[in-house]
C-alpha cells in the first residue's frame, strides 16, 4: 500500500510519525509542503491544514494518529493503547 507523508522540516509530530513507519517497516514518500510549491498545492488539495499529513492509498489521515493508521495498514493491533513510541 502507498503512504504518502505531507510534512515540515521542524516538525516533531512528523519527526515521530516517520520513526513510527520505519520500526513497523512501512515505507514512504515524504514531501516537505514548506520547500515545494508542489508538495503545498497537494496538500492544500486534500484539505491540509497542519503537517503532518498522512495518504494511505486513498485515505486522508490529518495528524498523527498511530490507531486509525494500524488499521489503515493492518497492522497487528497487539497495543491498543499505542502512543505512537516504536
């Protein structure tokens, strides 16, 4: 499945989602919506309105939200009270 991340240099909410994909070994394409005109016209387009951003296949995730993206990537959903810590 593609995961495609909108995000900010300095961000920390994206610093951790990014962590959290590579310890579950997910791979990603990440686009920085302060240095591409592009990546900021895309992510204005799916109605972001703060970073990070998450498309999963053809689903929206605004923010950093590690439970609705366990089930997004069926993941084994062992910690039902994950925080986002790998």
């Amino acid at each position: 499945m593609r995961i495609t991340l909108y995000t900010r240099e300095n961000c920390s909410h994206c610093r951790q989602l990014k962590h959290w994909l590579k310890a579950r070994g997910q791979t990603f394409a990440e686009f920085d919506v302060q240095r591409s005109r592009r990546a900021a016209k895309a992510f204005a387009q799916l109605g972001g309105h703060g970073v990070p951003l998450v498309v999963v296949g053809d689903e929206v995730v605004h923010g950093f939200d590690p439970k609705h993206l366990r089930q997004l990537l069926g993941l084994d959903n062992k910690n039902q009270h994950d925080t986002g810590r790998a």
